[in-house]
C-alpha cells in the first residue's frame, strides 16, 4: 500500500494571474503608441502611391487613346480625379473617368493653376475650368503640359507630408517628402 500524501495543486493563483495580466496591459498600451503612428503613416503614404499610380495610368492613357487626359485636384474638396480633357466638365461624358476622395486625416494642397491655361506652345487653349480646381494635363504624345501644376503636397495634420513633383528629367511624376519652398 502507499502511503497516504497531499496532493500538491498545480496551477497559479489569483495574484498571479493578476500580475500577469496586468504587465500584458501595459505591453499592449506601448504597442498601441506605435503602432498608431504606423497607421497613420501608411493612410499618407497609400494617398501618395495611389495618385502617383494615377499619374502613370493618365499618362498610358493619354498615348493609348491619342487625347489629352487630364488629372485634376481640389483641394477645397478633398478630392481628385482622372477623365478625358473633352470630358472635364461633364464626367459622364468619360466612361472611364475616376474619382478619390482622400483619407479625413489627410490634406491636400496644390497651388492655384493659371486662370486662362493655354498649351505649352501657347497655340491651344486647354478649355479646362480651373475655378477652385488645379490639374496635371497629359498630351497625346505622354508628356504633361506646362500648364500643369508643379506640385501637389499630401499633407497629414503638422506631422508629415509627401509632395507629388516632376522628376528631374520631367519625364514623369515622383513622390518626395514636403518641402516648404513653393
């Protein structure tokens, strides 16, 4: 026979299942911290890719199709878009044309387009409305016309902000971090 012992218990007890659960509270509040500003970070940074992607599609699309596409931004609403230069003013004209909105933790800002846009060689007027609107306008050959706007910044409260700006050998666009300089 053997001889009678005490079953010793295992497990933890309420103090310690309280400590435990406590330490993994204040790992979660660190992890929290960083990785809202990591959220907020990719919000900006999609912004920036999904216009520059824009850019190229403006730009293929223009030469495939053999008219000016114009990309244009308003920054009053937040918004911007893609469509046919003969369709600016009447996007269901454009069976094709886009539209974003921006993210509401976003900004955009891009300075205010000439009032009366004429084509690089000053020989066409572009017949685009720029009241409130400014716009990157694409040429059947690929190339954007100078009339465009030099700059569009994506701007997320005072942290950061991305500028969407020509390259330098003004072939296409590319994302930069912001500049204060206009």
């Amino acid at each position: 026979m053997r001889p009678l012992s005490l079953h010793r218990r295992s497990g933890f007890t309420l103090i310690e299942l309280i400590f435990v659960l406590a330490l993994l509270a204040i790992g979660a509040l660190f992890v929290m911290t960083s990785m809202g500003s990591f959220f907020r970070g990719r919000a900006l940074n999609f912004e920036a890719r999904r216009l520059l992607s824009l850019t190229h599609y403006a730009q293929s699309r223009a030469v495939a199709e053999g008219v000016p596409v114009v990309l244009w931004i308003n920054p009053a609403e937040s918004t911007y878009g893609l469509t046919i230069q003969s369709s600016f003013s009447d996007p269901q004209g454009d069976t094709h044309a886009v539209r974003y909105a921006v993210d509401a933790s976003l900004k955009l800002e891009a300075p205010q387009g000439p009032s009366d846009a004429t084509s690089e060689q000053e020989d066409e007027r572009l017949g685009v409305t720029t009241e409130g609107v400014t716009f990157i306008r694409f040429t059947p050959d690929g190339f954007y016309d100078e009339s465009s706007v030099p700059k569009i910044t994506i701007r997320q409260g005072t942290e950061a902000a991305l500028d969407l700006v020509p390259t330098a050998n003004r072939l296409e666009y590319e994302i930069r971090p912001a500049t204060n300089a206009n």
